[in-house]
C-alpha cells in the first residue's frame, strides 16, 4: 500500500515521512519494504516477532481503557535508527525474522487471552502497516479496541485510512523533538512530519496521548521542553495527556546514565504550570495518577503501571462535574468501575 511507480524499475514509498525511493530489487530505510519486479511488497506481512498481553498503561496510554489488557505484537523493521532503542535487537535487525501469524489468528489470540483490544507497538507500526491495518478492521469487527504506540513518522493518507478503526495512539517524542538530538541520536532529517502527522490524527478523531523521553545531558533541555508543550496545548489541546519518560543506557548509548528523577519533575512542572490537565511521569513510580482539572480529587490510583482504582462516571468527575478526557470507557472492566 501507498507507493508510486517511478518510470519502469523504481518506486517511491509514499507510506512513511522519508519517502525513500528505491531502486528494483533493493528495500527502503524500513529494511522491510522491497521493490519486486518495479513493485513493492512488504516483507513482515505475516511475520510476527512479539506477541503478549499487557495492561494498556505501559504503552503508556493513561487515559483510554485504564485498567484494561491489550494484546502487544510487532514485527521486525523500523523506520528510525535510533541509538538508544530499548527494542533494537528487533527494530534493528537485518534478517526478517518471526512466527508466521494471519490477522485472524492474531485476534483470536488476543480474544483468548481476555484482552479488550490490540496494540502495535515495540517496533514501528507504520513499517508493517498492512497487517496492522487488516488486523484492526477485523479486532473492530469483535469488539476489540485498536492502538498504536508510534513515532509519528507516518504520511496523513496513511493516518487518514488507518484511523477509522484506530481509536488510540501513543506518539512518542525523543528529547522533546529537538532538531539536533533527533539527526544525531535516531537518524531524523526533520521533525515537522511528526507535528503534521499529530494534526492528522486529532482531526479525525483518534484519542491521543504523548509522551517524552528526557536523555541527560543531550536531550534534556527545558527549554525545549516548554516549546513542546506550548505547542500540544495550542494544536492539540490542553486536554492531551503528556508523559515524561526516563532514559535507561542502552544499545548504543552506554555513558549516558538514566534520567534524575528531578529533571523529570522539573518537566512535570513546566507542563503543569503550562496548563496541561494531565501530566505523568510514565516509566517511574512517582505522579502517575489522574486528577480532576477542576477540583483537583483523585479520579484513577495507579500503582506503577497498573490502574487499581477508578472513579469517573460517564466521562466526568464524580464530584464536581468536570468533563474528563477519558477514551474507551466502554472497554474498562466492569470490576474496575466504582
């Protein structure tokens, strides 16, 4: 899908913001996506690499389906290079590797599994964006919620046709999309696709949360960090759950230590003073509960990452009425609600 011929033997994939074209017989910057015969294929349709349960808030996605278990697959491939992956032995593999596994055996399994939906993530849901899109219509189809944990290096055609059956997406920011960082650390020529992309995806309706990993001393400028949430607040509400993630060494990036929980509370602090309704520290213990806006009382208790207490009714605070940003109620487990 999402590609144009370009004259008898090249093709521009037109799929992902880097628009790579790519002569016969050689693959994009994805390694996953080969011009066949003045064609191109996808290479990880059916190969599956990852597939396990769980819980929907270490996606991080905080404010849909809280409390909820989602069924987590990927496949080999990624469109960025990044230095610090936590998953590089299979977003950076070169051998197109994994268990062969059609969409309907792979809702089935998330059904089996009790899961209330399914979540593509771990490598880059846009590079097997094929099965990713033919697995939603069908977890659609039973009932299952569809979310993808993304860098948000997708074309808006893409993100037009996939958001009819995708009802969440985390997008996942690096150093505060700093220019620099981003070139120097995950080979990003330009981050403007990713804000044009965020756009897509508010416009037609898909729940949206953030979240932002502080590296230190490279990707930890505050700075920066208040011009991101400057431009979430105006372009996509202040309504938008932010997550402030800490960096842990690891693939490339070995001496660098991991992140002093002060600078993550120091960025909490910028969104909060921004306005931003719901900010979260995501990978550590700390602020990981929501709140009410308005009245400020405790609405869902969280202990690490999962959610063990939940008190909005219809989408607002019991207490006071405030509407909450709350997506995907329908899928929370009856037991939760209280």
């Amino acid at each position: 899908m999402f590609y144009e011929k370009l004259g008898e033997s090249k093709v521009r994939c037109e799929l992902c913001a880097r628009k790579c074209i790519i002569p016969e017989g050689k693959t994009g910057f994805c390694r996953v996506r080969k011009n066949i015969d003045g064609r191109l294929y996808s290479l990880i349709y059916d190969r599956i690499n990852s597939a396990t349960p769980n819980p929907i808030e270490k996606k991080p996605c905080y404010n849909f389906a809280p409390g909820s278990w989602t069924f987590s697959i990927c496949t080999p491939g990624c469109n960025w290079r990044c230095k610090y992956c936590c998953n590089w032995i299979i977003s950076q593999e070169s051998e197109i590797e994994g268990r062969k596994m059609t969409p309907e055996e792979i809702v089935q399994l998330a059904k089996n599994s009790g899961c209330r939906g399914i979540s593509y993530t771990f490598t880059e849901p846009t590079i097997f964006y094929e099965l990713s899109y033919d697995t939603a219509k069908l977890a659609h189809e039973e009932g299952l919620y569809n979310t993808w944990v993304t860098n948000g290096y997708t074309n808006p055609e893409p993100i037009k046709r996939i958001s009819r059956y995708l009802d969440a997406a985390t997008v996942d920011f690096k150093g505060s999309g700093d220019e620099r960082f981003m070139r120097d650390f995950s080979s990003v020529p330009s981050t403007e696709p990713i804000y044009r992309a965020l756009r897509e995806y508010k416009k037609r309706g898909v729940h949206l949360e953030i979240t932002d990993l502080i590296v230190p001393r490279v990707g930890d400028s505050m700075e920066r960090v208040k011009e991101l949430v400057e431009w979430i607040k105006e372009n996509l509400g202040d309504e938008t759950p932010i997550h402030f993630l800490r960096f842990f060494p690891t693939y490339k990036v070995r001496d660098i230590p991991e992140t002093p929980l002060k600078t993550l509370e120091e960025a909490y602090d910028i969104a909060k003073a921004a306005g931003m309704k719901y900010v979260y520290l995501g990978n550590v213990s700390e602020r990981n509960n929501t709140y009410c806006p308005n009245c400020n009382r405790l609405l869902i208790k969280r202990r690490w990452m999962e959610t063990i207490e939940y008190k909005i009714r219809d989408g607002r605070c019991p207490y006071c009425g405030e509407e909450i940003n709350i997506g995907g109620e329908r899928w929370i487990p009856p037991g939760l609600k209280q």
